[in-house]
C-alpha cells in the first residue's frame, strides 16, 4: 500500500540526513522537534480527540490516560527518543541499542494499530500525516543515539528499517484481526485511537516543553510552532 511505503520510506529517508548535519549542530533538529510537537498537538485536540469524544464509550477517558501513562513507561527503555531527546552517555553508561529499539517499535506498533480499512478514512489521513511528520525527527535522533552507542552504519541502518517497518505492521495486525471477526470492531479501534491520543500528548507536550532554551522560546522557534498549528488545522478543515 501507498501509505505503508509513505511511512517506511520517510523513517529511513529522514535517519539517513543524519549524514548531511554535523552530529554536534542541533539546531535543525530542535526545529523540526517544534513544528512536529506542535503539529501533532494541533491535529490531536482539533481532530483526533473530537472524533474518540463524539460518541464516547465508556472508559474513552481511561483509555487516553492510559496511553499516556503507557508513553511514560516506554521512556523508562527509550529515554525519551520519542520525542527526540538525546542523552549523551559515558562509555560506562551507555544503554543497549536493542532495549532503545524494543522501547521505540512498541511505540510504532501501537500508532500504526488505528490505522485499519473502513475505519474513518479522513481520520486515518490525519493521523497518518501525524505519524509522518513525527517520525522525521524520531528518525533523526534514533540514527544519531545507534552509531553514538557504537552500532556500525549498517547495523544502524538496520535497527532503523526495523523501526521503519513497526508502524505498517501494526496496521496490518489490526487489519487482520477486523477480516478475521465477523463482528465490527470500531468501537474497539477506537479505545485504541485513545491510547494512541494519550501518547501523542505525552510526546507533544514533551517536546514543546524541551525545545524552550532558559524557559523561554526565541522568536524563530516560536514562529515554527505557531506555523505547525496553523499545518495542522488546515489539515483538520480539509
């Protein structure tokens, strides 16, 4: 599908321009990090919240709250590349690619999951633009924290296309499951669209909160927020 080969190729696009920055310039990807953050945070209160609170099932709510406090596990493994944070790590400290990358594919997996046919399809739209855009700084990052841990370009390239891959897959899974059930499960997608809304509000708020420098935005970087809110309510009014 276009939209899988969308998501592969621009995690694996995206964490190849790591090549094209110097490793100590961080300047491109704070900004990036700021249009993504607030990109995502508009398309998640203008669009995705609307839709899991216009008919709520019951516990909609404990679902939000649960992917968020879910996010807030996964960093516990991925400190924070989610939302593009690299910690620079002693030769003592370094923590094993393999747990960062197990961290960030269950991170993908369950964003790809509301992802399913029949399913909202402007909403999926949105969602997946949401996804696309996140991923490009994720990306980023993730290539950078792989050779920083020691990782030959190849074997970086390869955690990477795994990466790339997790989101598709968690797609497919929910759309196998829908084929294989003869009862709907919209409703149940939608609890999951949930979880995936309290991550996204993890990540946003952590990046936005992240990409202030002595508490305070500039100017440059405050015009990149405002222009990734003003993206994504266009997007929402499309």
């Amino acid at each position: 599908m276009v939209v899988y080969s969308v998501l592969i190729l621009t995690v694996l696009v995206s964490g190849c321009l790591i090549f094209l920055f110097k490793t100590d310039d961080q300047r491109v990807l704070k900004f990036f990090l700021a249009f993504s953050g607030a990109f995502l945070i508009g398309i998640t209160f203008l669009k995705l919240i609307p839709e899991v609170f216009n008919a709520p099932a019951m516990f909609t709510g404990l679902f939000v709250l649960l992917g968020f406090l879910l996010q807030l596990v996964l960093e516990l493994i991925t400190e924070g590349a989610e939302h593009g944070h690299k910690h620079a790590h002693t030769e003592g400290e370094r923590a094993a690619p393999f747990l960062l990358l197990i961290g960030l594919c269950i991170h993908a997996f369950l964003e790809g999951m509301p992802i399913v046919q029949g399913f909202d399809m402007k909403l999926q739209h949105t969602l997946v633009v949401g996804i696309v855009i996140h991923n490009i700084p994720i990306s980023l990052a993730l290539m950078s924290l792989f050779l920083h841990y020691g990782c030959s370009r190849t074997k970086a390239f390869t955690f990477l296309a795994i990466f790339a891959v997790m989101t598709p897959l968690g797609s497919l899974f929910s759309n196998l499951l829908n084929a294989s059930l003869s009862t709907s499960l919209e409703p149940y997608f939608k609890y999951i669209l949930a979880v995936v809304i309290g991550i996204f509000l993890h990540v946003s708020t952590s990046i936005l909160f992240e990409t202030e420098e002595n508490h305070r935005y500039n100017l440059q970087k405050f015009i990149t927020v405002c222009l990734g809110l003003v993206v994504a309510f266009g997007l929402s009014v499309l």
